[in-house]
C-alpha cells in the first residue's frame, strides 16, 4: 500500500501514519521528522532546513525531492509507505510520480485528514514532541501516560520551535497556497480520500482503514 497523508500542520497526519503504518506494517516516512532529526544532529541539510522552518516557510523542494526519491528505492519500502508531509507543492508531487513510474509504480490513495483552520492554532499549542523518537501526543486529546514523558522511549517532551503561535499561522497561510492545490491534484487522479479530522484519533484511524480495506 502506497500511501499519502494530505493536511493542514496539525490536522493529525503524524498522528495518523503511525497507526497505519503498524496496521498495513510499513515504513511511515515524515519529511518534517528527517529534518529534525537533521537539525538535532547539526548536519548541513539541518542548518540549511532550520533556517526555512524556523520562520514558518517551506523548505525548498531541491532539498527535499532527491531526499524522498532515495528513501523510496530502500528494501523497507518495497511492499509499500506511508508518506507524511511530502509532497507539499505540485512540483515535489510531479517529481514522486516520475520518481514512482521509473520504479514501474504509483500512488495508490492520497489521505486528505480535514480540519478546519480554526481548530488548528489549539491543537498546536497543546502538542508535545519527544526528543528522542519524534513521537507526537497532545496535553489534552492524546497525553502520555507520565507527563513530560514519552510512552515509547522515556526521553523528553517539548513544544516544537514551529508551534508558536505566529508561526503556525504563517504555516497555515503557507499550507493554503502551496499545499492545498495538492487536494485537486489527487482528485484529479482518482486517488483521493477525505476524512473528518475534527473525529477523536481512534475514529479517524477506523474510517482510513475501513476504506483502505485491511
Ligand atoms: P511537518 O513536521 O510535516 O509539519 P506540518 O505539516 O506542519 O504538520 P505537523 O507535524 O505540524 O502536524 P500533523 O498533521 O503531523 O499533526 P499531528 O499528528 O502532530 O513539517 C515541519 C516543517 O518542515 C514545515 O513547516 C516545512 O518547513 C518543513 N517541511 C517538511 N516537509 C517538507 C516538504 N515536503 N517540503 C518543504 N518543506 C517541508 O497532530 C497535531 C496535534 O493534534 C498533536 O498534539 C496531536 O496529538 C493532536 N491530534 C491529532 N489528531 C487529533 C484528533 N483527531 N483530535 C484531537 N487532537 C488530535
Ligand atoms: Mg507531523
């Protein structure tokens, strides 16, 4: 099954790729989390990455097409993925899909999770992010079991840089003129599924998987 998660910052897609990645046992690939984890790491693409995210803007799509293509050629990949936060404009969704057709394949659904823009600015403001393993939960709606504390590796939970309040407004004003043409785009191919994003986590992880089929 190969997979795309569409929506706005915050809609849920980490949230939701985790559960299907573990229920259809693939590979969940976040663009957001490779550059953290590059940014955690001081790497060159961190640096370069950091100076985009910090201001609310997308990372320009050369440093991230060519990232995603390799990642997609791995063994871990070759039964299918789920794709969280890539593609984020029409040209990275043109390049997977000549990416995909020189590997002799394509898309099967692109996963749109809605929720209105109102919603939004809340939901950051209660997320929390770990440290270690990037797993995401929220004070109110998804809280660890130890505050402060991931349930997967014990490190660390934090605000991320991103979800101060200036800077997700600008996300969400990026996500609208950049991203969410990608809507159409897979419409138009055929591919794609919406669901209600204002549903709790559980709700909306039985509706992707009752359309997707087990
Ligand atoms: P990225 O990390 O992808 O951020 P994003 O798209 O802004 O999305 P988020 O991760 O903020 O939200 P989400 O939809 O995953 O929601 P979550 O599940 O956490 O990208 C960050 C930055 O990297 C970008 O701004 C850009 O600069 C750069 N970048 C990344 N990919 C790029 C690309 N392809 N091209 C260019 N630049 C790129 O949920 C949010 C909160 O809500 C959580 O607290 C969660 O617990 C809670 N929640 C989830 N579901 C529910 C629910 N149903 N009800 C109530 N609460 C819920
Ligand atoms: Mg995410």
């Amino acid at each position: 099954m190969k997979l795309i998660m569409l929506g706005a910052p915050g809609a849920g897609k980490g949230t939701q790729a985790k559960y299907i990645a573990a229920t259809y046992k693939i590979p969940h690939i976040s663009t957001g989390d490779i550059f953290r984890a590059n940014i955690k790491n001081d790497t060159e693409l961190g640096k370069k990455a950091k100076e985009f995210m910090d201001l609310g803007l997308l990372v320009p799509d050369n440093l991230v097409v060519d990232l995603v293509a390799d990642r997609l050629q791995q063994e871990d990949c070759k039964d299918g993925f789920v794709l969280d936060g890539f593609p984020r404009t029409i040209p990275q969704a043109e390049s997977l899909d000549s990416a995909l057709l020189d590997m002799g394949t394509k898309m099967d659904y692109a996963i749109e999770i809605a929720v209105p823009d109102s919603d939004i600015v809340s939901r950051m403001s209660g997320r929390r992010a770990c440290v270690g393993c990037g797993a995401t939960y929220h004070i109110v709606n998804v809280p660890s079991k130890v505050e402060n504390q991931c349930d997967t590796c014990n490190s660390g939970l934090i605000l991320r840089d991103d979800d101060k309040k200036e800077t997700v407004l600008k996300r969400l004003e990026i996500y609208h003129e950049q991203t969410r043409p990608l809507i159409e785009y897979y419409n138009n191919q055929g591919i794609l599924i919406s669901v209600d994003g204002t549903l709790t986590v559980k709700d909306i992880t039985d509706e992707i998987i009752k359309v997707l089929g087990v």
